[in-house]
C-alpha cells in the first residue's frame, strides 16, 4: 500500500518545480550573507511575476549575473546591462537589471561600513522565526515594512515591503507554512 502524499501548502501543490522548492528549500533559514543578498534579488526580479517563472529562469539568472557575486555584479556596466536585456533566459526588466546591479554596490558598501548582511538583515528579526499559524498569509508585516525602510536608506531598490516579506518568507525569517503542512514545525516534531 502507498503511502498518502504529504500535505504541503496549496501554493507548492501546482506545479512539480514548485513542489521541489516548498519541501527543500522555501523557508528554510539562510544565514550566508551572498546567499541571502542573491534570494532577495531573485525576489525583486519576481516583483509582479510569479515565482514559478523566477524558479524557471533561476539557473540562467544565476549564469547571467555570474553567480551572483556581488563583487562582479557591482562591476556591471551598461555593455552588461545591454547583453542581460538581449538573453532570453533572463528577465528582461531594465530597471530590475540596473536594481541588482546598484543593490550589489549597496550591499559592498554595507561591507566596507563594517555591517555584515546576514548580520544587519536577521538583527532586523530577533525573534526569527516570526511564526503564523493562522492558516492566513499576509503580503507584507510591520517587520518587512521596517527591513523595506532600512534596506532602501542604505541604497537598495525593488525592496518594497511585499518583495521583502516573499524574501523573509525564503529565507527562514517568517515560518508562514500552511498548520497542516509536513513542512510546519509542529507537524516534524510530531511526525519524528
């Protein structure tokens, strides 16, 4: 007899690349400072899409921004921003591309401040993980309003609230799994 599937949150049920992502690594917490500058970017290059075309393009985006190095990235220059324009494989947002390029060089000036990205952003969140139980999602929280305020005073943008509680959410910040979710904490203590 087969076993049933896990319950997983709806949003992962549609599509098996989005079922991938849910159970291996949404939500997860993220502590390397590149890491989570290159999730937050793929979240600004989400803003209005969905994610499952960011998850499509996230290989090729990752190739096009060449690791998402921060040191190259911040190197960009408008030759760079024209090849990422033309290449299919990426989202081809003008001001995304020039918003990855000018966060990369917020993010290295961070650095050079002596403040460490991993640092600053989860120092935002002390209490991590900010769990919800509620069964509701919310698009945005007082503390994704706040890290959106402080991210764009030291030089960030597509960090707008919304973009910064998808990427809260990715990164282990916000537990925001469905209660009845296999994923949801209570449920793996339970089931272990």
């Amino acid at each position: 007899m087969t076993a049933p599937a896990p319950f997983r949150c709806r949003w992962a049920e549609t599509n098996d690349l989005l079922r991938v992502y849910h159970d291996e690594e949404w939500g997860e917490p993220v502590r390397d400072s590149r890491a989570l500058w290159e999730t937050l970017m793929l979240e600004g290059f989400q803003a209005g899409l969905s994610w499952l075309i960011v998850l499509r393009r996230r290989e090729t985006l990752r190739a096009a921004f060449r690791g998402f190095d921060p040191e190259i990235v911040a190197r960009f220059g408008p030759e760079d921003v024209e090849r990422l324009m033309g290449d299919p494989g990426v989202i081809r947002a003008r001001a995304k591309i020039e918003a990855a390029i000018g966060n990369a060089q917020a993010y290295l000036a961070m650095r050079e401040k002596g403040e460490d990205f991993a640092a600053f952003t989860w120092g935002m969140v002390p209490d991590a993980p900010i769990v919800n139980r509620t069964g509701v999602v919310l698009a945005q929280s007082p503390a994704s309003v706040a890290m959106s305020k402080a991210l764009k005073a030291r030089g960030f943008r597509f960090v707008g609230p919304v973009v910064v509680y998808a990427w809260m959410q990715a990164v282990g910040m916000v537990d925001d799994h469905d209660p009845n979710c296999f994923r949801c904490e209570a449920n793996r203590v339970k089931h272990a």
